[in-house]
C-alpha cells in the first residue's frame, strides 16, 4: 500500500509563487494596486496589510499589498521619497486584440506618458509595454516575414496597431 506524501507548503499556498515582482511606490500604493486591479480582467487584491501603530509607518497605511493581475501575482508598498522608477524596469502585456490594446493604453496613460513603440508611463511612475501578443513571432521569425519591416513601422509608433505590423511583416 503506497503512502501519501503531505502535499508541500509551495503546494499548499499556490497563491504565492516563489518569484514575485515586488512594487515600491513613493507614495499612493494603494491607490495603484486598486487602479491596476481595475484595468485588467481576471484580477484581485489578495490582501492589504496596514500599520497598526505609529511609527515609520503611520497608524493605518499599506505596510503590503498582494494583488493579481490577470494571473500574475505582485506585492506593492509605499517606500518613501528615495524610492521611484524607471524606464529599465517594465511591466509587459501581450495584448491578443486590437481593442484590448486601445483600452489599455488609454486606461493606463491616463495622468502619465505615452511614449514610443508601445511604451507608457502611468500615473504612479511605472513603465508598460503594450504590445500584441504576436509581435515576438514577428521580430524574430524573418523566415516567414519580413522582421526588419516590422521593427521599421514599430519604431514610428506610439500605441502599437496590430493591422500595420502585420502589414509590415507579409512585406517582401
């Protein structure tokens, strides 16, 4: 008779896996969290944990939050003044539609920055690349299309549009 194994704590707590993004805001966590969890289907706050006492931390502000993003899991706190972002770091979405490209870009830009070939800043100081899901296969399979046609038409753009890269990769 075959014993059964006690399923391990990493299977038990499949909420949290053992690599996390982990976002440190100046200021305005929370908002952030709840904004993002807003703009993407298939998203959750999974918890807040807030300061029971003064001290670094006043009474009552975001020591953590845990949150879902259409199935990725991230944690976010306020770290202060010293702490922003930059452009080196981002948050990619492959998008499978036009729409879902328009929609987010305009949701996330909105109080921050569009930049080029898919960029944006938010309004918290984050970086995203909005992009379709099928630019990867574009760039890099010129075999089956023309990749250098792609990049091209992508380095013109400011919110990509899936029809011109496209286009741009059945050129020859």
């Amino acid at each position: 008779m075959a014993t059964q194994r006690k399923p391990s704590k990493r299977a038990q707590a499949k909420e949290r896996p053992k690599v996390t993004t982990c976002l440190t805001f100046s200021d305005r966590a929370e908002e952030a969290v709840r904004f993002y969890v807003s703009a993407f289907k298939d998203s959750e706050i999974l918890g807040m944990v807030r300061s029971e006492a003064d001290g670094p931390i006043p009474k009552g502000k975001l020591l953590n939050a845990t949150f879902r993003l259409d199935g990725t899991i991230y944690t976010a706190f306020d770290g202060g003044p010293s702490f922003a972002f930059s452009q080196g770091t981002s948050i990619m979405v492959e998008c499978e539609t036009q729409s879902e490209i328009d929609r987010l870009w305009e949701t996330l830009s909105k109080g921050g920055e569009k930049g080029p070939c898919g960029w944006l800043t938010d309004q918290f100081g984050l970086a995203w690349q909005i992009i379709p899901a099928s630019l990867g296969k574009m760039l890099s399979d010129s075999k089956s299309g023309n990749s250098e046609r792609v990049m091209v038409e992508m380095l013109k753009m400011g919110k990509l549009e899936i029809a011109t890269l496209e286009r741009a990769y059945r050129e020859r």
